[in-house]
C-alpha cells in the first residue's frame, strides 16, 4: 500500500482545529482509495513562540525537507508583533523550500454564497498562480536616516528571470492541463512598474510564443484585474502574477467563491516539499469555539492528494465538498454554518 508522509503544522488560532477536520477528511479518503497517510506534528506558532523563543528552528526546517508535503493550518498570533511568525514560519518556509508557486483556485460551489449577482458556478472556476517567492517579499530593502524626519524606507521588488520564467512555464502548463479556455492572463502593471513588469511580459510572450503557442495569452493590469473578477469572473481561465498582486486578488478571488471559509492554496516546489493551506488568517477570536469553518483546510487536503498523485481521492473529496456546501450548510461563514466545525468534518467524510 502507497504510504505518503505528511507534516502537520497546525499553528496558530483557529490552525489546528480546522487541521484536525481536514485530517479526518484525508483519512476518510486513504480508507477508500486505499493508500496510508503518516502524520508528524510540529509545534510551530505564535504559542511556542512566547514560550520558548523560537520561531521555526534549523533544525525544524531540515526535517521538513524530508516530507513530501505539509498540510499548515494559520500563522498569526494576536500576542505577538505581526511580522515575526509571518515571516519567521509562513514564509520562511516557502523561501527555503522553494515553493515558488502558490496555487490559487478560484472555485464557486454554491451560488447562494457567492457575493455578486447573477453569477454561478459556471461563471467562476479560475486558477490564481501567484510567484511565491520573489517581488516584495524577498524583504530586500533597508532604512536610512530611520527616525529622523528625512527617513527613507526602501523595499525593494526582486525580480529574476529564473524566478519568472519557471512561474511562468507553471502557468502555461497548468492552463493546458485544465482545457477549459486554454488561456493564460499575466496580470501585472506594465504602465507603472515599468522595469519589473517589463520583465514579465517579455518573458510570457516568448515563453508563450516558443513553447505554448497553444495557449492563449492575455494581459491585463492588476488594476483591471480586480474589476473583471466583479464584472466578468467568466473570462479568466489561469491567471498569473507576481507575488504582491498575487496576494492582494487572490483575497478577492476568496470572496467570489464565497469566503475565507473555503478558499485553499497550495505553496508548491513541484520537485521538492509542498505546503497546502487554508488561505485565510488564523481568526483567534474563534480559537476553540467550534465554530470556524474547516472546509478550507479539508480542500487543502484535497489539493496536497492531488500533488501526490491520489487524483481520485482527491476529486471524490472535491465531490463531497460540493454535495455538503450544496445540501447542508447554512452559511460558509464562521458561526452561521448551521453545524460545528468537528459536524462540517463528520459530514464530509461521512460522504465520501
Ligand atoms: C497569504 C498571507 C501571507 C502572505 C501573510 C500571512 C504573510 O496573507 O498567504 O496570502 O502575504 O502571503
Ligand atoms: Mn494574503
């Protein structure tokens, strides 16, 4: 029997409850598509932090490189300054793991909880491939003069031919692999940030034009982007974009498929250790309440089978999702499901 080894890293807040119903979810799943999953906890997060001092130590790291893929809860403490969990574990993680993607989808199950009018699940099924490694975050930067009145804060946008041009090629493969549109759209700001953005367009057209002629290729400014999410969510098929832009839409892409409570990213290295988050915050104010949605994390685990290759299970929890977020919930809002987070988790599993 395949057996996958998954570290779990429940973190912070509402983390590792919502971990806890999507383990149940993925073992539910092993059970009928018959493979073993192995799971290694760490205590990581905002808890251990105050306690011990440490955010994600070496030695921590060196051991995640062994697993194929981790499934993360949230990072985030109300009790610590924001920025050194973020930073220290989230991204630290994606940085030395090199998980260069983080995968988006943007998936509508249920109309009733989508926000805009008139659209259905037919008008929004898109994939955000958003560079996680480079851009702003890469913490390149400094101060001078820091506290004086004539400060000057730089931070500055790491952008690599190497780092855009494997995004890129990520982006083409994934829009030839879906067959809906067969389109991929750079979303970037080629009026403005004229350097960066310069890079990536010339890049995606010749990568485009050499290797992916296939595929349709499309851009539009971030800007724009945001609108057609609310206007014409139809259009988008795979969109790709750079580390910031891609954080900032891909909370709005959230919203369109009916919140936080759903929406579930993968930080994917596809040769190395992979990461599958709920991609909403770690809600403290919900901590131990039973009350926070798990179906984020439980489609994380959906995508962490799909990257080990157990596509079926993977779809078949996919299935249930839909068939609970159709039939039974209430709400996909925390409190207002009309079940607890520990019911959500039975009654997923309980369908597949
Ligand atoms: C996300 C989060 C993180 C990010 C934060 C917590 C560092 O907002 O995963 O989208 O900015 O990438
Ligand atoms: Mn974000």
């Amino acid at each position: 029997m395949t057996t996958y080894n998954v570290a779990v890293m429940g973190g912070d807040g509402t983390g590792p409850e919502v971990v806890r119903e999507a383990v149940k979810v993925l073992d539910a799943a092993a059970k009928r598509f018959n493979f073993k999953l192995v799971y290694t906890d760490y205590d990581l997060g905002g808890e251990r932090y105050l306690r011990t001092g440490e955010v994600l130590p070496d030695s921590v790291l060196e051991e995640l490189r062994k697993f194929p893929v981790i499934l993360l809860g949230a990072i985030g403490h109300p009790g610590v300054k924001p920025g050194i969990l973020e930073k220290g574990i989230l991204l630290r993680t994606r940085f030395e793991l090199e998980q260069y993607i983080n995968l988006r989808p943007v998936k509508l199950y249920d109309e009733r909880f989508c926000p805009l009018k008139d659209k259905r699940p037919e008008h929004i099924d898109f994939v955000v491939v958003r560079e996680n490694n480079e851009g702003l975050y890469t913490g390149a930067g400094g101060f001078v003069f820091k506290g004086t009145p004539n400060e000057i804060a730089l931070q500055e946008s790491v952008n690599t031919r190497r780092g855009v041009e494997r995004c890129l090629r990520y982006a083409f493969d994934l829009a030839r692999k879906r067959r809906k549109n067969n389109k991929l759209t750079l979303s970037g700001k080629t009026n403005v940030l004229t350097f960066a953005f310069d890079l990536w367009e010339r890049a995606f057209h010749e990568i485009g034009q050499k290797d992916y002629p296939d595929v349709t290729r499309d851009y539009a400014h971030v800007d724009a982007t945001t609108m057609w999410f609310v206007k014409n969510p139809e259009w988008f098929d795979v969109i790709v974009t750079d580390n910031m832009f891609g954080d900032i839409i891909t909370d709005l892409g959230a919203m369109l498929q009916g919140g936080m409570g759903i929406a579930a990213g993968g930080n994917i290295n596809p040769k190395g250790t992979s990461m599958f988050e709920p991609i909403g915050g770690s809600a403290p104010k919900y901590t131990n309440q039973g009350v926070i949605n798990p179906l984020a994390a439980i489609c994380a685990g959906q995508m962490l089978l799909d990257f080990v290759g157990e596509t079926k299970a993977a779809k078949a929890i996919e299935d249930a999702v839909i068939k609970v977020t159709r039939e039974k919930l209430k709400s996909l809002a925390a409190g207002k499901m009309g079940y607890s987070t520990c019911q959500v988790g039975d009654l997923v599993a309980g369908t597949l």
